[in-house]
C-alpha cells in the first residue's frame, strides 16, 4: 500500500525540517536558466552523467572519472563500439516479438504482446544498457516523432518495427535521414491517417505535424496553403494490407497520387513528381533554417534547461544549417558549452527516469516479480513509454511533472524502494554504507554513493540530526534516511 503524506511525514522524522529547507521536495515549477542557488552544484562528471544517462551507477562514475568527461562522451557517441551482447541476448530469448516481421506480428493471437514487448524493452536497455547516451537520444526522438501505442490495433503492432527501423538506426545519425525514414513509417503513416490520403479527398494530418511538430515547428512560416500543398504531395503514401505480399510495409500508390503541380514554401513541384513529390518535401523540411532552430531549441530543452538560452541555440542552429543536421555535432556543441555546465538544476527527472536512476544509484535489479508494481507507479505518474495520446509527445519541462500528486508518488517509492517493501526487488544498504556507524561519516558516504554530489553545511547537519534522533537504532534508520536523500531535490534533478 503506498504510503499516505501525513504517515510518509510522521515517520520520517526529519521531513519537517526538509519542508523547510532546500533538502525539501518543493521543486520549481517551472526551471530557468538560472540555477537554484541554494544546492550545492555538482561536478561536470556528474552533470554530465545524469543528463546522458537514465542514471548514475558506480561503475559509470568510475569510468568518467578515469578516462575523462571528453573521452567519456566520445565512447557514447560511438555507440556501436560498446558491447551491449548481454543486453541484447536477454531481448531475444525474453521479448520476441522485437524482432518479428510485419507478417509475423500480424499472425500474434495476443495482439497486445508487441506493444507489450516493446515497453518492456525500452525501459529494460535503459536501466542496463551500455550505450545510455544512445538510448537517452532513442528516447528523445521517440518522443519527438511520438506514435501513441495504444492507437489501434495496427499501430500497437508497427510501432515495434517504428523502433527497430525509423528511431533505432538515425537516433544519432542524420536529422534528414530520421526525417525521411519516419516519413516512410507504417505505424506513423497509420497513426496520422496518411495512409488513407488520396488524391481528390487528400488527409491533412500527417501534412499538419509534419511541418508542426516533426520538423519547422508552430512558428516555422508554414501557411495552411502549405499544408494542403504539403498534403498532395503525399498522396499515395500507404501501408500494405491484410492478404498483400506487403502487409504492414510501406508503399507508393501511384494510382491515388495527386500528380498535379504543387508550389510548398514557395517552392513550386512540377506535375507527374509521383513519389518524388514527397521526398522533394522532406528535403525542403530538412533544409529549412526553422527547422535547425525548432530542433536545437528541442536539444537544448532537453539537456540544459526547461527555458533554452538563446545564444546556445543559436550556435546549434549554426551547427545544424552547417552540417546538415548531424546529430552527435549538435550534441557536442550542447556537452562543451558553459550553458550547459553552468545548467545543474534545471532539469527534473521525468518518472521514467527517476524511477530508473533511484535504482540504478542504489546497484537494485528489477525482477519480473516487480515489474506489475513498477509498471503501476509509472501508470499513477503518467509515463509509460508511448503512451501519449496527442502526438507532440511527452512534456519536457517541470511545469507539467512537478505536481503534489506526482512528487507525492515519488516520495512514495523512494522509500518502499529503500524499505524493501517492493515484491521482488531487494535493496542491501549495507553495500553503500562500509558498515559504518558514525553518523556524520555515513551521510558523506551515502551523499557521495546515492547522491553524487555535495549537500550544503545545514543539510548535512538535518540528515546527521535524523540519524541520531536515538531509538530506532542508527542501523534501522539508514534506509529512511536513503529515502530521504532519494525524496530531495539532490536527487529529483538530473
């Protein structure tokens, strides 16, 4: 049962005096680019670590530190390099359904078990894959082109060839590339109902986020004129049906293509383009100086801070128009900048993630036992991967995560994580603590091993007052006061 905030309070001692001071859980609703002053900052390793990863463990802080941030980083990139057979060996004998054909898919007689699969599988490489700085960038581009999972029956299904073949293969390649892939996509071209656009009675939609949200963004300079145009242009652009050879693969119907001259962003498409009127559009998309700067700005949200500094996107813009949308260049430009090693508390922890560093720092494996539960915490929070409904994907700003309810529930599982009361998922604080029992000793280890980061001379002093309150024992208090530690806003940022 989780626990309610008045008993969560009255049994943590110490949590009145949190409320009251920066140890508290009252985050900002809304990051600036100007830090919150009264933590402490970490380190560029540590920084760096949270931002790129879906958590901090030890051995990764060993590693940064050994090799260097630059070197780090470049590993990362090179995402290929890093063996990851153990990760992928686990998918293939335990989530199948990853690597099915449209046809096979198609054949499942539990239909829900490829959306199913698929969950279960990006929530699985990002707690133990070795290429956390892919899988972050998985994860923002899934997230930018966002297909709703629980669409319809053909979308739930393709959206698992989406992964493997559209988001997978360009997540740190090409923005072009991506941008033309996605436009080829089953499940994208289902789930925006282009694959029911035809000439004479063209669909709009697709046309619309496209240009909205997939490349110029709201304010690109796009007319709705350009939209219908936009539209035309990918008449023909369909899915194979049940009883084709091509079922579930995308093809080009000429014969319900509009073949007429099109003019996009004063741009004019000559008649009889067929499936080149399409390509002719990403291409303009991919070029547009809209484009660089929606983009950037959505790269700088997500790493630096919730308000993008401008001169930061503007250097990205430069990067992209410059290099012709070449992702790791743009990630280079945000990992090197002093916007972003000046950024420390600018970016909470959506649920995902927090779920998966608090385990991650305290070196807790899931277990399928635990999986149902873990499952309904991030339901309750409102974050189970694809499943947004509207299709500008998941919010990546505190404004909209750092509700009571949604801190409440974390505050929740951190201390059932801590207080081994999750089925089939144990924690041994004593791998953390030396067995130590001085309490100011143990809360400068336990800041260092589950924090990463230094606390402020009074925080210190709150969380060693917790721990000598007497009875219960130092001992018994350690888990409560690891809680704590995961419940403050040390740990809600990344």
């Amino acid at each position: 049962m989780a626990i309610q905030r008045r008993s969560f309070i009255s049994n943590a001692a110490a949590m009145s005096a949190l409320l009251a001071t920066g140890i508290s859980t009252q985050t900002k609703s809304r990051a600036s680019t100007t830090r919150n002053s009264t933590l402490p900052a970490p380190d560029a390793d540590t920084l760096t670590l949270n931002r790129t990863t879906f958590g901090i463990t030890q051995a990764l802080k060993n590693k940064i530190r050994k090799v260097g941030r630059k070197r780090w980083l470049e590993s990362q990139m090179n995402w290929k390099d890093l063996d990851d057979t153990r990760t992928e060996a686990y998918l293939q004998k335990n989530m199948p359904t990853l690597y099915m054909s449209p046809q096979e898919l198609s054949n499942l007689e539990n239909k829900n078990q490829a959306a199913k699969q698929l969950v279960q599988a990006t929530v699985y490489r990002a707690m133990f894959s070795k290429r956390q700085l892919y899988e972050v960038m998985v994860e923002f581009w899934s997230n930018h082109f966002s297909i709703y999972i629980r669409d319809g029956r053909p979308v739930s299904l393709l959206k698992t060839i989406d992964d493997r073949e559209v988001i997978r293969p360009h997540a740190l390649g090409n923005f072009r590339e991506l941008l033309r892939a996605s436009s080829k996509s089953p499940a994208m071209l289902i789930y925006l109902d282009n694959h029911s656009n035809v000439a004479g009675t063209a669909n709009e939609n697709y046309a619309r986020e496209l240009m909205e949200l997939h490349s110029l963004g709201v304010n690109g300079g796009y007319t709705e004129t350009d939209v219908k145009e936009v539209a035309r242009c990918f008449t023909g652009w369909t899915v194979g049906r049940f009883g084709s050879p091509q079922l579930g693969k995308f093809i080009f119907a000429s014969t319900k293509h509009d073949q007429g001259q099109k003019s996009v962003l004063g741009t004019i498409i000559p008649a009889n383009g067929g499936m080149s009127d399409g390509e002719q559009v990403i291409d303009l998309l991919a070029s547009h100086p809209s484009t660089a700067k929606y983009i950037s700005t959505k790269l700088v949200r997500r790493f630096v801070a919730d308000e993008p500094p401008p001169s930061l996107v503007d250097q990205l813009t430069e990067t992209f128009i410059a290099t012709d949308g070449d992702i790791k260049a743009l990630l280079w430009d945000i990992f090197l900048s002093n916007e972003f090693l000046t950024s420390a508390d600018q970016k909470l922890k959506r649920p995902l993630e927090f779920m998966l560093s608090a385990m991650r720092t305290l070196d807790t494996i899931p277990s399928r036992q635990s999986s149902n539960y873990l499952r309904n915490i991030l339901f309750s929070m409102g974050h189970i991967p694809f499943n947004w409904t509207p299709p500008d994907g998941f919010p990546d700003a505190a404004e909209y995560w750092a509700s009571s309810n949604g801190l409440l529930t974390r505050w929740n599982y951190a201390t059932a994580l801590t207080g081994n009361r999750i089925p089939g998922l144990k924690f041994d604080y004593q791998t953390l603590t030396d067995n130590n029992r001085d309490p100011k000793t143990l809360v400068t280890i336990l800041a260092n091993r589950v924090l990463h980061r230094p606390l402020s001379n009074a925080d210190e002093m709150l969380f060693v007052r917790y721990l000598s309150r007497g009875k219960p024992s130092i001992q018994a208090r350690i888990p409560g006061l690891i809680g704590l530690m995961l419940a403050s806003n040390y740990f809600q940022y990344r």
